[in-house]
C-alpha cells in the first residue's frame, strides 16, 4: 500500500498500484498538472512503486 | 568599505558582492521583492521587464499608485536607487526572446517570470554558461530552485499551463521566496555551496519540502503550450536559415529570423513558434529540421 497525497485536492488516500503510471491513472490526475515526488525524491512516471512510499501529486505552479 | 555595509560584512563578504551583477527577468512579486534584497546587499541588477505596473499589482508587488502605467523595471531601478546609491541598475523594458538573449548575460540570472516559455528560452540561453535560479509562486505556495544542469529536468515535457490565467499570489508567500531564492544567490556569487534540493514551501500551513532531483545530464526537446494555440519548441541548435527559406514557402526572410508558412517563426538559434498548430503537426514538422 502506498501513502499518496493529492495537492490540488489537499487529500491523503492509501492506494496500491505497481508503478506511478497505474496510480495516476487509477486516482484520475492530470499528468500534465503535477509532478511527482516519491520519498522526497522527483520521479519518473516509470517509476516502481513499493509498500509504505509515500507519493505526492504536486501542482505545477507557474506565476511570478 | 562604506558604511552602510559594517554589520552585514561579518557575514558575508561584501567586498565580492559588491562587484557582481544579477540579471532578474520579470518584475511582479516574486521579482521586486528579489531585487530590494539584493539592492540592500549592495549587488549590481539589471532588470528586466516589458509590462507596466497595473492597479492590480499595488497589493503584492513593490509599486505605488503614482507608478500606474509606467514600466515596471524603470520605476524598480529609480526606486532601488534611492534605497542604494552605491549600486548600479540597468532596467530593460523588453521582453525577453530569441533576439535579445545576450542581455542575461551577468554572474548569475533569477527567473523571476510567470510563464514556462520565458522560463525555457532562459534555460537555452544560461545552460552551462550562467547560473540560475527558477522561482515561482501561486497564492500560498512557493518554489525556488537552483538550475544546475537544465529546467527540463524538473518539467518534463508532460506537463502544460494556462498562460492565460490570471495568477495571485499572497504578498507573504512572494517575500519568502525572494528571501531563499536571494540566499542562494548570494552563496552562488560567493562561491560557496548551495542547495542542491528544490525547496516547496506553502507559507499557508506552514509546510516545507526539500525534493531531490537527480540531473539527467542531457536536455530534452519539449513543445510547449503558450495562449490559444501557439507552440514553442527550442531544438538547442544553430539552424541555416537560407536552406529553410528555399524548402519552405517564407514570409518574412530576416538575418536571424524566418517566418515560413503556415505560421512558424523560426530563429537561427532554433527556437521555434508555430502558431495555430496542433502538437501532432509540430511533431510531424520537426522531423524534418
């Protein structure tokens, strides 16, 4: 089970999915909306997913 | 040593600083804030910025209602003059594109704009030439990271944003970023380590990440959104314009710029806009540059 937490919506959900591709598709974000941080880390959307990650779906912010 | 400096000189050392410049792009929140603290840290600005100061903008950028219409960057340089007149300040009503580049060139460049384009055009022009600093801010939350190898590392070429939407952004939340991105930068100009990590910061609840972000070494070749629907594609390389101009039927025919049909603007330095284009036509066409 992997800890995700959900900006856009300030949600934190448990889910389980075998990499982050599955997961997006399965919470329904937007990959042009996020990125995607794994364990503190920036992640690839490739990327292997492992019990207890905590994963968070960041909102791509862009003003100044 | 003058003496405005005698206390933060036991801190950093002034004497360094005080011969470097910085160029900031973009003169809203985030980038006022950064160019008052680094005026009052004694380093050199140029700044840049074609837009003129709106009402809208009294609540968190640095302006006044007597500054309404005038262009931001001149009423940031007479201001910050005044502040520190042992400083020197360029101001650059322009916006930055393809053919004015070289005006980023100074010790360091802090991207302190609202739009990816602007923010990738920077990266085409500081990759491993300039250091730089991406900030950027949406009403509670903040980011400021130090580019070390290319922004694209960070955005991959997935991700799109509104251009057109109108952005706020809490005048707290600009005043925190300006304050680590300036941290940063004067470490940077200094020669000392920095942060490595890309700092998140939602001043809101008060919460604070540091990501850590591996460079891929190598940049990639990203189509991106601008308003309605018009693309931007920097290819990283010199393109010859004459052998264009003869495949394509063209336009406009300048030295570094061609403009072919339908719309595309090509520059010498391969930066691209298509204009009225959809990404898989772009993507068609680029195969054959």
């Amino acid at each position: 089970m992997v800890k995700v937490f959900i900006e856009k919506e300030n949600k934190k959900l448990n889910a389980e999915a075998k990499d982050i591709e599955e997961l997006m598709k399965k919470l329904n974000i937007n990959k042009e909306e996020v990125i995607v941080v794994r364990n503190n880390q920036l992640a690839p959307r490739n990327e292997k997913l492992n019990d207890s990650d905590e994963v968070k779906f960041l909102s791509v912010i862009s003003g100044g | 040593m003058i003496m405005q400096y005698q206390r933060v000189r036991k801190i950093i050392d002034m004497e360094v600083l005080r011969k470097k410049t910085v160029t900031i792009v973009g003169l809203g929140s985030l980038g006022s804030f950064t160019a008052l603290l680094l005026a009052k840290n004694g380093v050199n600005l140029n700044l840049i910025d074609f837009d003129r100061v709106l009402v809208e903008n009294l609540s968190s950028q640095l302006y006044s209602g007597k500054d309404i219409k005038k262009y931001k960057a001149e009423v940031t340089a007479e201001y910050l003059k005044k502040i520190n007149r042992d400083i020197k300040i360029k101001a650059v009503n322009e916006r930055l594109n393809s053919l004015n580049m070289n005006i980023l060139d100074s010790d360091l460049v802090i991207d302190c704009t609202d739009n990816l384009d602007t923010r990738f055009l920077i990266d085409s022009y500081c990759y491993r030439r300039i250091p730089w600093i991406h900030t950027t801010a949406l009403k509670t939350i903040g980011l400021v990271y130090v580019v070390d190898n290319s922004l694209s590392d960070l955005y991959s070429s997935d991700i799109s944003e509104d251009l057109c939407d109108e952005h706020g952004i809490l005048n707290t939340t600009a005043s925190m970023v300006a304050s680590m991105a300036v941290t940063q930068a004067i470490k940077i100009l200094l020669g000392l380590p920095h942060e490595r990590d890309l700092i998140r910061v939602n001043i809101w609840d008060n919460t604070f990440d540091k990501i850590r972000i591996n460079p891929s070494g190598k940049r990639e070749i990203r189509i991106i959104k601008l308003c309605r629907n018009n693309y931007s594609v920097n290819l990283h390389k010199e393109l010859d314009l004459n052998i264009l101009s003869g495949k394509y039927e063209t336009i406009l025919k300048k030295d570094n710029i061609i403009i072919v049909k339908p719309k595309i603007i090509i520059n010498r330095n391969g930066y691209i806009i298509f204009e009225n284009m959809d990404k898989d036509s772009i993507k068609k066409w680029l195969r054959f540059l």
